[in-house]
C-alpha cells in the first residue's frame, strides 16, 4: 500500500510537466502567429500591431521530407494559427470553400472539401500567405512557419516552435505515407499504472 501511495504521488507531479495538447497547441499557434505578425509590422514599417486588415490565406503544414504529406496535427496546427489571425483582425480567407453546400444524407451539410475540381477559387486574391513545413524526431514535432508576399514570393516573416511528443500527439500524426511512428514514444508515460497487489 505504500508503495502504491508513492507512485500515485510521484505520478501526480510528473503529470503537470506534461500539459494536454488541448492547451499546448493553441497556445504555440497564439505565439507562433505573435511572431509572424510582429515580423511583418517590423518588415512593413509604419503600421500598428497587429496588422489588421491584410488578406492572408492560411495553408496546411507539409512533412519537410515530402512536401506532398501532411498530418492531422498539422492541419489542426493550420486551424489554430487561422484563429489567430482572424481574431486579430486580418482578413483569411477560405481556400478549402466548396462552389456550392454539399449535402450528405446521415452526415450532414458541408462547405469546406479539398476536393480540386469542386473548390471555389473566383475570389481567392490573397496579400500574404501562410506556409510552412514541420519535421518529427524522436521527442517533439518541429513546425517551421512563414509569410509569403503571394505576388513576389519573397518571406516576410517566419517563426518555429516545438511540440513535445505525447500520446495523443502520436494520434496525429499519421500522414498517410504508409510509413509507422510506432518507434516514436512518448518521453514521460502519463497514464495511471494498475493497482499494486497487498
């Protein structure tokens, strides 16, 4: 019984070390998105923080190893950094909106597809875009974030930010390569262990 007593206990400081991606995640995108806006202001000169008023289409993060897969995580990445700069008074606009609402009988009704040929491109005449890429090791992700001036391609501003890699990071991850991230593990278990036998 003791032993079980100090094991709940060094659990129960181990595990505000290791917050939930729930709060992890937006609040990386918050900075990530501070900083690219911070960068622009700079790069721009004359103009207030945040700045407001700039149309950007936000794009999905790509594995740096191939440009051509994404992930979960990165896409939910992309969301929060979107919220961002919409609450911040930037202008985003939708690249994934259908041409129409589709509806889907047991499913519901949807705006948004990736799907090329059904995609609403007439209005999508962005300022800036937001691009980057990111990179899995063995203990965290690595997104690495940029904002392009669409008519020059020129990088007005980037920032990174790391992901430390948990359980419900793992989740996430799977980008569709067929490859397995089996041999990623978290560093810190955060699961209760079973009680021990008196």
């Amino acid at each position: 019984m003791k032993t079980s007593l100090v094991l709940l206990a060094l659990l129960a400081l181990l595990l505000p070390a290791v917050p939930a991606m729930a709060g992890m995640l937006p609040d990386m995108a918050a900075e990530t998105a501070d900083e690219l806006d911070a960068q622009l202001v700079q790069r721009l000169g004359g103009i207030e923080r945040p700045a407001q008023g700039m149309t950007l289409i936000v794009t999905t993060p790509a594995n740096l190893s191939n440009l051509e897969l994404t992930c979960p995580l990165a896409r939910l990445y992309a969301e929060e950094l979107a919220t961002w700069f919409v609450s911040m008074g930037y202008r985003v606009q939708e690249a994934r909106k259908a041409q129409t609402i589709m509806f889907a009988p047991g499913r519901g009704e949807f705006g948004l597809t990736r799907n090329a040929d059904i995609i609403d491109e007439q209005n999508l005449s962005a300022m800036l875009l937001l691009t980057g890429s990111y990179t899995v090791t063995s203990q965290s992700v690595r997104f690495n974030m940029r904002l392009i001036h669409a008519a020059t391609n020129e990088t007005l501003a980037m920032a990174s930010a790391t992901l430390p890699i948990t359980r419900e990071v793992l989740e996430l991850l799977e980008d569709g390569s067929g490859m397995s991230m089996m041999g990623i593990s978290p560093s810190v278990a955060t699961q209760i262990p079973p009680a021990m036998p008196y």
